[in-house]
C-alpha cells in the first residue's frame, strides 16, 4: 500500500508541475524545489537564472550574478510582469544593500499581491532578518507572506518548510508533534525535496525519533552533495539507538569531509563517547577541545572522566575541577556539574586539611608542649626548694651583698 501511494505521488508531481506552468507565472514552480543548487542545473532557463542570482544574494560572487545577466535577454520574452520584476531587484542587488532590496520587494508585493515568486522572494529577504534580530516585523510580514502563497496555489514544500521553522521555536511538544506530522506529510509528496527531507531529520532528532532518524537517513547518506550538520545528528541518532558502528562509519565520513571546526570538535566528541576504555576518551575529549575551546559537553566529559578514571589522585582532581569549572562557564544551569564540583570541592578540602593542616597543627601542638614542659622544668631548677619566687629573689640579691 505504501509504494502504491509513493507512485501516485510521483505521477501526481508532474502533473501539478505542468499545470503550474501553463496557469501560473514561469518562477512559479521555484517553491515546490527552492533547492538553490538544484535551481542551478534546471532544465528550465527561467528557473537557473533564478537560483543564480539567489546563489550571488547568499555568496555575493559576482560570477553567478554576470551569468545570470548573460542569460537574462534570452528569457525575458516568456517572463510575466511579476516574474520579470522580482528577477530585477535580485539583479540590482549588491552586498550591503539588503535592505533597499527588501523595501523593493514590498513594493512588489503591493504592485503584485498574489505573486507567488513576488511573495517567496519577501519570505526568503525578511528571514534573513529574522534569523539575525528575532524582529517581530519580519516574523509577521514573513507569514503573511506565506498565507498568500497558500491562498493562491496551496500548500506546498516552500510555505510548509518556513511555516515549521517560524513556528518551531515557540511550539509546545503537541504543537511540535502536529509541525512534524504536517512536514512528514509534504516530504512524502515531495520525496526529493532536501530542504524539507534535512528540516525533518532535525524535527525527528529534537523530538527524540532516532528510528525516524534512521529510516529519514537511508536515502540522504546516498545523496551527492549532503550537510555535514545532518551527517552529524544521524550519527548521533545509531548512537542513541546504541548501534555504534554505524554511528561511528557516519563520523568518519564527517572528518574526511567537513572543514567547520563545530562540527568537527562535536565529531570527535562522539568518537569519545563511543569509546570502551578512559584513555581513548580522554585523547577524544581533548582533541574535541582543541578544535572548539567552548565545547562545554566535551569539558564537562573530559572532566568527569578524568575524576572517574582516578579518584584518589590529588592533581587528578585538579585537572578535574580545572575542566568542569571551565564546562560550567559556557552551561552555568548545569546542575551536574555543579554537584560533581562540589564533590570535588569537598575531597580536595578534605585532603588537603589531612595532607597539610593537619601536619601542621600537629606540629605547632608539639611545640607548646616542649616549650611548656621543658620550660617548666627549667624554672622549678633555679628555685630554692621550699621557697618562693619572691625568697629565690632576696637570697640572690644577699649572695650579691
């Protein structure tokens, strides 16, 4: 039943994809694939000029945006007005005016109220604002915006994909579970879409789904070109599922392939967490460290390990303590570490009264009592036996006479 479905999604695809074309502006179809990568290798000239010039608003190499005005000419016959128009403010764009080209699009959206590319094109713009400033303005015009697109072609992989990162955040569990539901639904529409197909792997991650996870992951370790950051929570799902092998083929992939040190230190942070004896985790941890300093997960292990692996060692639990309080500077809720510190704290208090105090109270003890008991002794062989302090001193001062 469920490849019957499949089939029918994929005979499904093509025909709203024609009829979109026929019935709608040509930019149109770029919301059911808004894979800017995949854009550039279209079929359809309107929609490779289109990810080239969004490829030079995400890089602002000038390279993608001479290509796109080389082959602009050639497609401008067949472009709708509001196709044309938004293809316009993308070309007029240059680092650093982001916010003249967001006023332009607006301007778009008033000129064209139910462009869908018109629309897109404000989603995309103002949440990248959102992304930087959390501005409740962009939040509002980003959703308004994405109501339109809904109203006028329906749902689809575009509008449901920033619909679920918007609401994500400030979501219950329940509303997440249903944002979850909603975008397993698309993907199963729209199988090849990346962007929803890695949205829903981080969903099923946070949600705690690693056999989703697993089942997600089957077809995206096999694509070309993939996220080293979604390699990573794959990776993290075999581990959680405690099937390490596979976990540990997937961070192997991530070394070879990664060059962001994030993703690297967590990485080797995974490989510690893997491994069966101290020593390797300990060499794990430490390299972990070495690529991201503020990784408290990998300090606060690092620490922790190290206290575990020889507790009755005092410089142990120095290093110990010296890692777990670094780990608690970057996590300062963590009340882990807080009560494994304190456990430290106090050995360490502990050992040092009886390794340095101690001694040396003992010591000080020692002196009173050789000073009181000699100096006792050496007052009483002075004196006359029998007599007083006061008698001792009046026989002397006779003997003088």
């Amino acid at each position: 039943m469920l490849r019957l479905l499949k089939k029918i999604s994929f005979l499904i695809f093509p025909i709203l994809f024609l009829t979109l074309n026929i019935y709608a502006g040509n930019l149109d179809s770029y919301v059911y694939n808004f894979d800017t990568d995949q854009l550039l290798v279209s079929s359809q000239r309107s929609l490779n000029v289109l990810g080239l010039y969004l490829k030079y608003y995400e890089t602002g190499n000038e390279e993608y945006k001479t290509a796109a005005n080389q082959t602009m000419p050639y497609i401008l016959p067949s472009l709708k007005p509001d196709d044309s128009a938004a293809l316009n403010v993308l070309s007029e764009y240059f680092p650093g005016n982001e916010v003249e080209s967001i006023n332009r699009i607006e301007i778009l959206t008033n000129n064209y109220p139910n462009s869908v590319i018109v629309n897109a094109l404000n989603v995309l713009m103002n949440y990248e604002v959102y992304q930087k400033s959390k501005n409740t303005e962009a939040f509002k015009k980003i959703l308004s915006s994405i109501d339109i697109i809904e109203e006028t072609i329906g749902e689809n992989p575009f509008s449901t994909y920033y619909r679920s990162v918007l609401m994500w955040e400030t979501a219950s569990p329940q509303e997440k579970e249903n944002i979850f539901k909603n975008l397993e639904k698309v993907h199963f529409s729209y199988p090849l879409n990346r962007d929803i197909h890695e949205l829903l792997i981080i969903e099923a991650f946070e949600l705690g789904k690693y056999e989703d996870v697993k089942q997600l992951s089957m077809n995206y370790v096999n694509l070309s070109q993939k996220d080293e950051r979604i390699m990573f929570l794959i990776a993290l799902s075999y581990y959680n599922l405690d099937e390490k092998s596979e976990s540990r083929k997937i961070v192997d992939w991530i070394l070879q392939n990664s060059n962001k040190k994030a993703v690297l230190s967590k990485s080797y942070e995974l490989l510690g967490d893997i491994s069966e004896t101290n020593s390797q985790k300990i060499n794990y941890y430490k390299t972990a460290i070495d690529l991201d300093p503020e990784n408290a997960e990998a300090l606060a292990k690092l620490g922790t390990t190290l206290y575990e692996s020889n507790r009755s060692t005092t410089d142990n639990l120095t290093i110990s303590r010296i890692y777990l309080t670094k780990a608690l500077m970057y996590d300062p809720d963590n009340s882990d570490l807080k009560e494994t510190l304190n456990t430290i704290d106090r050995k360490l208090t502990t050992r040092n009264f009886l390794t340095t105090l101690l001694p040396l109270f003992i010591v000080i003890l020692a002196i009173f009592y050789i000073v009181f008991r000699f100096g006792s002794k050496g007052s009483n062989l002075k004196r006359p036996e029998g007599g007083s302090k006061e008698d001792s001193l009046t026989t002397s001062k006779e003997e003088k006479n």
